[in-house]
C-alpha cells in the first residue's frame, strides 16, 4: 500500500507554530501586496476570505485586508522539512518527496513490523502532531495516484482510506477535476464531453479520452496490473524531486490497463 502525507496549510502552520497569537487569526505567507508578490500560503482561516495559494498578494489584500501577512522563510521551512522526513522514514526507506511538505511512502514492505498500512498512517500523523506540533493529512490506497486524491478529500487533519477492492466506488462520485494533474483547461475539455465525474471517465472509450485532454488518462488508471511493482525509490535530492514528479505522473498513467 502507499501513503501520501501531506502538511495541512504548511508554510502558515508553521509560523502559527512558532507565534501562538496567530492562532485564529487569517495569516498569508507570501510576497508583500505592495509589491506585486503571490500567496505562498494561507491558514484555513484566512481561505474562508477566498484567498489561496499562487494568488496576487494584492487581491488577497483586497480580500482580507485585515490578514497578517509575513514573508516567507523557506530555509526555515526547509529545516522542520528535514524533521518530517525523518519521521517518514522511521517507517519505510521508500519515500519519494513531491515538495517540503508531501510525500510518498511504500509501506507494503513494512506492514509486517508496524501493522497496516492505515495504522502506519495514524503513527506518522500522531507523530507528527506530537513532536512537530503541526498537522498531517494521510491518504492511504494501492497507489500513488489514489492516495494523492485521498490525502485531499477531507482537509485538514483527514485521514482517507482506498481499500483495493473499492476503487470504483471511491472515484465513481468524484468530480473530474479530483484527478491529480487535470487543471482548468482538461477540465472543460471533460465537462464540454459530459464527463463531469470519474465513473463516467472510467466508462469511457480510451482513445476518446486520450485525444480529448491531455496528459492521456485512460479507462483505468487506478487498477495496479498483476504484479506491478510501485515505482516509489529512495531520496535521491532535490533535483530527483523536481524531474520526478511528471515522470512519475506520466509512467503511472502509462503503466495501467486501460
């Protein structure tokens, strides 16, 4: 089975972490709204206002004028990055990082040491939340393009389960726009062809879908062929990370039956 973790609001969690009196508060973490800077990140507070990460500090402003803004401090970050991943790795050498705050993990080799995989799921968020102070959302499935959707469901402090034999019928509600790497654009393409949700994708004919978004989702991305390994390795740095992550989303995409 794979985990993705993912840091809930991490660069804002951070700094309310660190500075109490920002409990309750809307805090950005960005550039400043004076000078054309972007939201790196915002609390749960401060996106009932609307604001979200990649958006104009200044329309954040706009927004939620009454917002603590601070600027980002990414060595920083980097740092308590290093103390997640330490934790991650107390429970499998396979983790595969997609940013400071969210990675992969391939536990099914270390089920028989730490339980299932969705007990390991609850040791690195208890774990996490104990020693680290901050909160974890989990998304545990057979792979990694499952558990991506998972982690995401049920923001913040979620812990989401894909059981293998109930694939479908965790994506058949889903809209389309669940699917990890479909943007604005693939979106439309799928709702100008009247598939909104991903049951109806699934049902669809492949080179349909093929030629009418691009990257190329097929029928059935989420089934693992017999015998697959996962494709989760060890850390190998920064740069791994980057050239990663469409590698890695397009050999997923390719490596299932359609």
């Amino acid at each position: 089975m794979i985990i993705h973790a993912d840091l809930d609001a991490y660069y804002a969690s951070v700094e309310e972490r660190d500075r109490p009196e920002l409990v309750g508060k809307p805090v950005i973490v960005g550039g400043s709204p004076e000078k054309r800077g972007v939201v790196s990140a915002a609390n749960y507070v401060a996106r009932k206002y609307g604001i979200h990460s990649a958006m104009p500090s200044a329309t954040a402003h706009r927004l939620c004028p009454q917002g603590i803004y601070l600027p980002p401090r990414i060595g920083y970050y980097a740092e308590v990055s290093r103390q997640i991943r330490e934790i991650f790795e107390r429970f499998t050498p396979l983790v595969e990082p997609l940013s400071l705050d969210e990675a992969f993990l391939d536990v099914t080799g270390s089920e028989h040491l730490f339980g299932p995989a969705v007990e390991i799921g609850k040791k690195i968020k208890q774990a996490i939340h104990k020693e680290l102070r901050l909160v974890a959302s989990v998304g545990v499935a057979p792979n990694k393009f499952l558990a991506k959707i998972a982690s995401d469901l049920k923001k913040p402090d979620a812990l989401v389960v894909v059981e293998p034999d109930k694939v479908q019928e965790f994506l058949d509600p889903l809209p389309v726009e669940r699917l990890w790497g479909v943007g604005k654009q693939s979106s439309k393409v799928f709702q100008g062809l009247g598939r909104g949700h991903q049951g109806y994708h699934g049902r669809m004919p492949t080179i349909a879908s093929s030629r009418a978004a691009a990257p190329p989702y097929h029928g059935r991305t989420t089934r693992r062929r017999q015998g697959q390994p996962t494709m989760l390795r060890p850390r190998l740095g920064p740069i791994f990370v980057v050239q990663t992550w469409y590698g890695a989303r397009n050999a997923l995409m390719q490596g299932w039956q359609g």
